[in-house]
C-alpha cells in the first residue's frame, strides 16, 4: 500500500511539473515577445518621446539631448582640464610647427624659432560638433568639432636677420574661429578600444592675429612684418590643415596606413578668361592667374601675364597632386599685374574636386567672384574657362588621358597606336616610360565651317557679309572661308585642313567678320582646345559665339593623329 501511494504521489507531482514547466515556458515566451517589443518602441524613439515620459529635471546634470547642452557640457569640463591641455597642446605645437616655420623661413630671415610658447588661461569654445558617418567607415570614428578661440596666448618668436639682428617678435591678439578633425582609427578590443588619434584643422574660417617687437615697433624694419605673417600661414597650411593630419599612437602599431598620401592627379588647362573687369585707368588691366589645390608657394602654379587685354588667352597646362578628393578645391585667382606694385585681385573661382568624374575631361566656366567665402559682390569680374582630369592612382589603365602618353590604355589609342605603324609609333612603344614634357601628338586637323545661324545684323541694310577666319595659334596657321553676302544664317561647308605639330598645347580659333568694301567688322568668335577631338576623332556641334549679341557657329572636327617625341636636343 504504500509503495501505491509512494507512487501515486510521484505520477502527480511528475505531471504537475511537467503542467507548470509548460504554462512557465508560455509565460516566459510571451514575456519575452513583449520586452522584444517594448525594445523595438524604445528604438523608434525620439528625443522629444523620451522628454514626454520623463522631464529633464529628473536626469542626472550629465544627460544631455539638444546639441547646446552638449556644448555646454564639453566647454565647462574643457575650462576645468584646460591647464593640463595647455602644456600638452603647447609642446605639441612646438614640435610640430617649428620645423615648418624654418621650411618657410622667407630670404630676409637667418633663423626662426619660438622662444616662449603658451596658449594661455582661456580655453576654446566648442560651437559646434558632429559624427560624419559616412567618412568614418567600420573601423574607425570621424569627430569633427567647430571652434572659436579669442585667446591670451603667450607666444615670442625668436627671429634673426640676415643683418645679425635679433628681434624677439609677440604673437598677439589671436582670434581664431575653425573647424577640426578628429579621426580614432582603428577601432580596436583592447581599451581605449581605437589604435590611434589623428587630428587635422578641417577649415580654416578665421585667423587674426598681431606682431609687435617686444620693446619697438615691426614696422620699422620695412617688408619684415608681412614676411613673418605669411611665414606663419604657410606653416599652419603645410603642418595641420587637412588633408595633413597629425597621427598620435596610443597603443603599439603600424600606423603608416593613416598617414597622408596621394590618392590622384589632377591635370588642369586654364584656357583663357573673358569680360574681366578693368583694374586700370589708363588702357586694360594686365592679367595673369594663380591656379593652386593647397596655397602653399611650391604648390602654387603661375600663368604668364597678358598685356592690355580683358579677354586673354593662356593655354597653359598644370598638374597637380590630390590627397582628398572628396574635400579638396582647385581655386583660381585672376590678378592685375602691376609691374613693380602689388597686384591687385580682379577675381577667384573655385570647383570642388569631388564634382570631377574620374578619367573624364570636364571643359568648365567659372564665373570669378571677389570673396570665395563670403559672395556679397554681385559686380561682374568676368569668367575662365579650364580644362579638368582627375585620375585616380592605380586606375590609370582604365582612364582615357589626353595630358599624359604614360597610361597603358589612354587617350587615344588612336593617338598612342596609330594604325598606320611608322618609325615614330614605334620608337614611342620601344620607350617604356616617356615623359609628358617629350612627347608631341601631332596628326592632321580637318575643320570644316558648316553653318552659322541668328548673326548679328551689323551692315546699315538690316544683314551681314559674312565669312570665318580659322587660326592655330601656337601652329601660326590661318585659312578663311569665302564670302556670303546679305545674310545672317550663312551656309559654308567648307573644309581646311591643318599639319598640327603639338595638338596638347595648341589652341582653335574662329572668327566671325563682316565683309566691306573699305573694311571689315569683327562680329564674335569661338575658341577650343584641340582635346575633344583627339578623344572622340570626329565630332559636330554649335557654338555660341563669344562677343556677339546673338549667333551661334556650327563646326565638324575630325582628327587624324600621330605621336613622335621630341629631339633630345
């Protein structure tokens, strides 16, 4: 009997176990579909539904949501480490800006060093603060923090002349306003869990500042102070303006992978400038242009400079090296050449690098502007036409590059294999790494004058007489189409061929006039390089015309190439 019972009283708690481990096991699942659920409704969250269920007074001082009391939060914390931050940011800036500053030491001056270097008891504020997701990649973190600084740094220069003065020279009154760059790569399992910090001035919004001889005056030493003021902006541009950054290990490993590098060239052919504004008051300005993708002077390209013209035309040919694509700019700059004086600013423009399709030659007008940051100015200064290619590094095989002969498939394979196999192709293919400067495309240019159409009425009668006057400038080769009388959508069809020696470096010219028996009337012009042919071997289209009130000119290109280098001698 008690065995029985023994028994039954193990069946019944068996299967209560079993009922109470299966109502436990429903319970928990719908416990856990409903946190899962609760979790998903946190997630979608907003800051202003957090705020809802619960006031700011009830969180900690720490917890923050708008974007101002973020700031808030980092200047008060930054004001209390600040003296620390101080000495650390001072030695750094020593090591890191003097060797520069002698790099750019100008020729008036022997020797330039700092003597005393602090940045004072007022700390930056941070205005501003952000995560750019789509730079930082999976492993790494990109900061970029905007801040202004009206500061009372302690900063003497020690400079020497080359006279054997010595000028012990105060940076004061320093104001800055900017924008850096943080990057904590790689991101890493061992705490501080990222391998290193690089910081980089992002942009430079804002830079004043004032230089006084400690016991006189700079100005007595003529040339010296704006020598010194541009030594120290080179020296900010070259040692941490991005895309320079400066990369500080914080546990041990090969960092070299951060480092700045050329990612790409950019070849650039400033064509010519149109309807400059007059800088002069006595004739037409004098104009010639500076072309630079860092401001720095053995990175800034010159154009000569144009005589007495508003409308010049350079045909001048650059290159230069690209760190970041996606943040850098070409500026131009068209100045007034005034002999011995300083030159005065007709006009800027700038193309963000990052609107250039690699391997494609983009043919651009720029309108110039007085301010690049700040376009108040709405006074017509003119515009410049240029020629851009950016070429990535390690792509170049798969780019057509008419500024280079160097890539295994450019330009014109038209151009680098000829299909007629002379001694010249072959002495190209023989060479296994010819320089742009030693080699020529020549061929054959076929220009044919087909149409014009809405010319300008010029002749008393209400029509024109028309022809074209069709110049290789750098050839020296002119040919003319005939006459058509009393018409302003004249029809030509007519074809000159032109022998072109260095169609790189050459330019099409296109004059429109208006034929008289005792004279003739300019009426407009078109102007082109020769490189859309050479990609395209044969093309047709219509041109406005340049200096016209109305008219356009349709033209038919075809290009017959040949490559040869040049004489040694």
């Amino acid at each position: 009997m008690g065995f029985l019972f023994g028994l039954f009283i193990g069946i019944t708690v068996s299967i209560a176990l079993v009922v109470a481990f299966a109502r436990y096991s429903n319970v928990r699942s719908t416990r856990r579909a409903e946190l899962a659920r609760t979790i998903a409704a946190f997630a979608r969250m907003t800051v202003q539904d957090s705020r809802k269920l619960l006031p700011g007074e009830f969180y900690p001082s720490w917890v923050v949501f708008s974007q101002r009391q973020k700031l808030n939060w980092l200047n008060f914390e930054l004001e209390k480490i600040w003296p620390y931050v101080n000495d650390a940011a001072s030695e750094l800036i020593r090591s890191s800006v003097e060797p520069v500053l002698e790099q750019y030491t100008p020729a008036v001056i022997a020797s330039l060093k700092f003597s005393k270097l602090t940045l004072g008891t007022v700390a930056p504020q941070f205005t501003g603060v952000s995560i750019l997701e789509n730079e930082s990649g999976p492993n790494g973190i990109t900061m970029e923090l905007e801040m202004q600084w009206d500061g009372n740094p302690k900063i003497v220069l020690d400079i020497k002349t080359l006279l054997g003065v010595a000028l012990p020279i105060e940076v004061k009154n320093v104001g800055f306003t900017g924008v850096f760059r943080l990057i904590f790569k790689p991101l890493v399992d061992e705490f501080p869990c990222f391998g290193a910090l690089s910081y980089s001035l992002r942009e430079k919004k804002g830079l004043d500042f004032t230089l006084r001889v400690v016991g006189g005056e700079l100005t007595s030493i003529p040339g010296i102070s704006d020598a010194i003021e541009e030594t120290i902006l080179d020296a900010i541009e070259d040692s941490i303006t991005w895309p320079v950054r400066k990369i500080i290990p914080i546990l041990p490993g090969d960092y070299s992978d951060l480092e700045l590098k050329p990612v790409g060239t950019l070849d650039v052919k400033l064509v010519q400038a149109k309807d400059l504004s007059n800088k002069d008051l006595i004739g037409k300005s004098d104009p010639y242009a500076v072309v630079f993708v860092r401001p720095l002077p053995n990175k800034t390209k010159k154009t000569k400079t144009i005589s007495n013209s508003l409308n010049p035309i350079w045909n001048e040919h650059f290159e230069f090296v690209v760190e970041d694509v996606s943040t850098q700019h070409l500026t131009v700059r068209v100045f007034d050449d005034e002999g011995v004086g300083s030159s005065q600013l007709i006009g800027a423009a700038q193309v963000p690098l990052n609107e250039l399709e690699p391997g494609k030659v983009k043919d651009i007008w720029l309108k110039l502007v007085k301010d690049l940051v700040v376009q108040r100015d709405t006074k017509n200064r003119g515009q410049v036409q240029l020629e851009l290619l950016y070429c990535p590094l390690g792509k170049e095989s798969g780019f057509k590059n008419p500024f280079n002969p160097n890539y295994s498939l450019t330009i014109l394979e038209k151009v680098l294999k000829p299909e007629s196999e002379d001694s010249d192709a072959t002495d190209v293919k023989s060479s296994q790494s010819p320089k742009k400067k030693d080699v020529i495309v020549r061929g054959v240019l076929a220009v044919t004058v087909v149409a014009a159409e809405d010319l300008p009425a010029v002749d008393f009668m209400g029509k024109a007489d028309p022809f074209v006057v069709i110049t290789l400038k750098k050839a020296e080769a002119k040919s003319k189409t005939r006459v058509v009388p009393d018409s302003l959508n004249p029809v030509w069809n007519q074809t000159f061929d032109f022998v072109v020696e260095d169609a790189l470096h050459d330019l099409l010219i296109l004059e429109v006039w208006d034929h008289d028996k005792f004279g003739k009337d300019k009426i407009g012009r078109v102007i082109m390089t020769l490189t859309r042919v050479m990609l395209e071997g044969e093309f047709q289209e219509w041109y406005a015309l340049d200096g016209a009130k109305s008219g356009k000119l349709c033209i038919h290109l075809k290009w017959t190439p040949r490559l040869k280098l040049r004489d040694a001698s």
